[in-house]
C-alpha cells in the first residue's frame, strides 16, 4: 500500500484492511479526495500498462465528477443555511419585548447551530458581573436572572476571552482546559464551547454562549462565520428592542400626564361650575325680586357680574370640549339644515358681543336654501369663536362681515374682520392648542384649536387668508347634502 501522508492512521488502517491490488488517487486541484482501490483481476492476471492508462483516465473523471458532487452539496447546503439564517433573523426583527427577544435568540442559535445549550449572558464590565438572561437545552439548572461574580466564579482564564477585542472565542475540549472546574459545566456535562461577545459602541455587553456536550466539538469555519452573523442581526435586534422600549415608556409618560392633565381640567371646570351658577342664580333673584334700579349704578354693576359669568362659563365649556376632544370622544348630532338659516340664528345670538364694542355686522347668504349636515349647537360654537375672535382684533366701532359662497360640493363661510391680520409663517400655527401671535391677549388659547376640529367632524376644513383693503378672513367648509 503506497503511503498517503494526507491520511490519518484509523484511514490508513480502514485502507490496509482492504487488502487491495491497486491503489488509484483521486486528484481534485492538486487535493487529494479519494482513493479507487482494486482487488484482483477475475483472470487473475496482472494489470497491463494500457489498463493503468485507462484507470487514469477514469479516475480522473470520477475525481471531477466526485469534486463538481462536493461541491454542489456544499452550495446546497449552504444556500439552506443562508435561507435559516434569513428566517431567524426575521423572526428576531419582529420581536420587541426584550426578555422575548434574549429566549428567542437562543432558540434560534441552537437551532442554527444544532447545538445542545444555549445561554445569552449581560455582561457589566466594570463590576465583572455576567447575568444570566435566557437559556434553551439546558438539563440542571435554570440560571436566568443569576448573577455571578467573573472573578471569584469564573476563572481568568476565561475570562480573558469575554473581551470586547475578540470577536469569537472557542474551547474545543473543557475537559483540557482550566474552565473545567466551573460547577456549571460539570453539572451540564459541557465539552465544547462558542462564544460570540456583543459589543456596543466598542464596549462588551452581552455575550452568546453555544454548548456541545459529551463529546470534543470543533466548530467549521462555516459554523463560525453563520454565527457570527446571525449575532451582529441579534445586536440590532437588542438594540431596536432597547429604542422600542425606550419609547414606549415616554409615550406612556406622556399618556399618564395627558390624562391627569384631563383629569385636571375636568375636576376644575365642575369645581368652578357650581360657584359660577350660585353666583348667577343670586344675581337674577336681586334683579328680579329686590326690584334694583335698571338705570341706576346697581344695574351696571350686576351686568359687569352677568358678563364675566358668561366669560367663565364659556372658558369652562372650552375646557370640557378640549378634552373630549383630546380623547376622541366627542360626539356631534347632525341632522340636516339650511345653512342661512344656521348662520342667522347663530350671529343673532352673538350681536351683543359686537354692539359691546360699537361693531356692526353684515351678513351675505346664499341666494337659495342650501341644505348641510350639521350639529346646530356646535356649529353655533364654530361661529360664535370666529366671531368673538374678530371683534376681539378688530377696532371699536369697525365692521365685521359673514358671507357664503358655494365651491367644490361645498359651502364656504367667510368671517372677516378689520384687524392687523395674521402673519403668514402663523397661520397654521394659530390652530394649535395654547398659541397666540400676541402674548397679551386674553384666553385659554384653546378657541381655533377647538373650532377647526369641530369643523373637521362635520367634514369640512378651517383656514386663515389675508382679506382685501386688510384684516384677516377666516374660512370654514361644510360638505352639501346631496339628498
């Protein structure tokens, strides 16, 4: 038997039992990858020179043909991998609750691996702690949420590996290394280790830890690189986790102070609601019944009380109203009207907020009855903001106007005052909650916000333009009812 150096001794010895005539190697790339072994000829003649001429030919078919089998298997198997590598990490991405994520990281290592255990360890390096997170396939113990000391549990040894710098580390063999003396790897009959460190910004965090029990593993190059792989996609899914978690707990925050901020609200405006009804109901029983002067200065004096009644009543309804609205529950009762005759009934009721300060009103309806689907209170709270608001801007004794015009399926109301106007860069600005274009105005801040959103439930849209000769000219649309 001709000597094979590339051979180990239990294949030398398989060969030598063969008892072969002649020994044909298969060459692939000046690699050895097989031998053809032949006993005897039947005739039992000897092999002639033109039969050895053959063989090589033969063999060196059958070499290319074994290598082009190699390494088609190899691809197959490799594009299998890829595609488990693809589905793991997918099912990775999907998961943000974190201590999910940590036992789903190991399910799917070992599954990728074919490994026997799987622990994810947290790693704090300055207090050379490693914490347990989650484990699959381990037999005796159950060590997530433990915390051992690195230096008194773990040996130096191994704990030179957990570094930051290395990118693998491996022990083949426990039973030959110093880490046998860990209690754990006894218990758990560990032979074989891989371990892959999980850096962030350069420092060490976590770690993965493959186990291969009862016999010496020695993980592939292959092995090696699909878990390295599969570890950088299970960091970026830690760290979406870590983000995810992050926001969710601001974005509670911010719902626990939203609703207390409702709460709030709700609980001041029916505080105030009682006194401010006591105080009115009081007022019109010493008008009516203590028969006050309606000329005289105690009759200024109760109309001074009536007026800031309403002022606080309306700023309580505002409130109220802010909130429904902030926790989309607001509901509207459309029924449908003329729109004229919506408007005039709303502007009437708002003509003593204008007469106070001088102002006259005008008003230009559609020619015809023209019908909408509206919640005839809210529509006069839509109407009676814009016209507060412009009276409020506008100078004493100035003209405020009301028209209507048909565009689009739509009727559009056009308020319109003789004020300073409103910047452009403001004008979407003005209907958010609590802004003002000026700081001394008085108010929640809260009457354009709440406007253009009742304007939106019933379908239409607020905006704000600039009207000719000055002022401001603010808008609203109402869809037509078609039937």
């Amino acid at each position: 038997m001709p000597r094979l150096l590339s051979m180990g001794p239990n294949e030398r010895e398989v060969v030598r039992n063969l008892e072969g005539e002649l020994y044909i190697p298969l060459n692939a790339q000046d690699r050895l990858i097989g031998i053809l072994i032949l006993g005897q000829k039947l005739s039992q003649q000897l092999f002639t020179t033109r039969d050895l001429q053959l063989l090589s030919t033969v063999s060196t078919q059958i070499a290319v043909s074994l290598e082009n089998a190699r390494l088609y298997q190899r691809e197959k198997q490799r594009a299998g991998e890829l595609a488990m590598l693809y589905q793991s990490s997918a099912k990775l991405a999907s998961e943000l609750d974190l201590n999910l994520l940590y036992q789903k990281i190991t399910e799917e290592t070992a599954k990728l691996l074919q490994a026997d255990a799987v622990v994810f360890l947290n790693i704090d390096d300055v207090k050379r702690r490693l914490s347990f997170q989650a484990s699959t396939g381990l037999n005796n113990t159950n060590p997530q949420g433990i915390d051992l000391p690195v230096p008194q549990e773990i040996p130096e040894e191994l704990s030179n590996y957990l570094r930051a710098e290395n990118e693998v580390f491996i022990i083949n063999d426990v039973n030959t290394h110093p880490v046998n003396r860990i209690r754990f790897f006894q218990q758990e009959q560990i032979r074989s280790i891989l371990g892959i460190p999980i850096t962030e910004s350069g420092k060490l965090v976590s770690a993965i830890v493959i186990f291969s029990r009862e016999t010496p593993r020695r993980f592939t190059d292959e092995e090696v690189n699909m878990a390295l792989t599969f570890c950088r996609n299970a960091a970026l899914a830690i760290e979406n986790a870590h983000l995810y978690g992050i926001e969710r707990k601001q974005r509670l925050e911010l719902e626990r102070l939203d609703e207390m901020r409702s709460n709030f609200f709700i609980a001041v405006s029916h505080e105030l609601k009682t006194p401010l009804t006591a105080i009115k109901g009081a007022g019109e029983i010493i008008l009516n019944e203590q028969g006050v002067n309606l000329d005289g200065p105690e009759a200024e004096l109760f109309n001074i009380i009536n007026r800031n009644v309403q002022r606080m009543e309306t700023r309580i309804q505002e409130l109220l109203d802010f909130v429904k609205i902030q926790s989309d529950t607001l509901q509207l009762d459309l029924k449908a009207e003329d729109v004229n005759q919506a408007i005039e009934e709303s502007t009437t009721v708002n003509l003593p907020t204008l007469w106070s300060r001088k102002q006259t009103l005008e008003t230009d309806l559609l020619p015809s009855p023209t019908t909408v689907m509206l919640d005839h209170n809210r529509f006069e709270q839509i109407l009676a903001n814009l016209l507060s608001n412009a009276s409020k801007y506008s100078p004493r004794g100035s003209e405020i106007t009301v028209e209507t015009r048909i565009e689009d399926s739509k009727v559009i109301i056009d308020v319109s005052d003789r004020g300073r106007g409103v910047p452009p860069e403001f004008r979407e600005q003005i209907f958010e909650s609590y802004f003002r274009v000026e700081n001394n105005t008085s108010g929640l801040g809260i009457g354009l916000s709440i406007a253009r959103k009742l304007t939106e439930l019933h379908g239409g849209q607020m905006w704000v333009s600039d009207r000719d000769g000055g002022g401001s000219t603010f808008s609203f649309s109402l869809p037509i009812e078609q039937n």
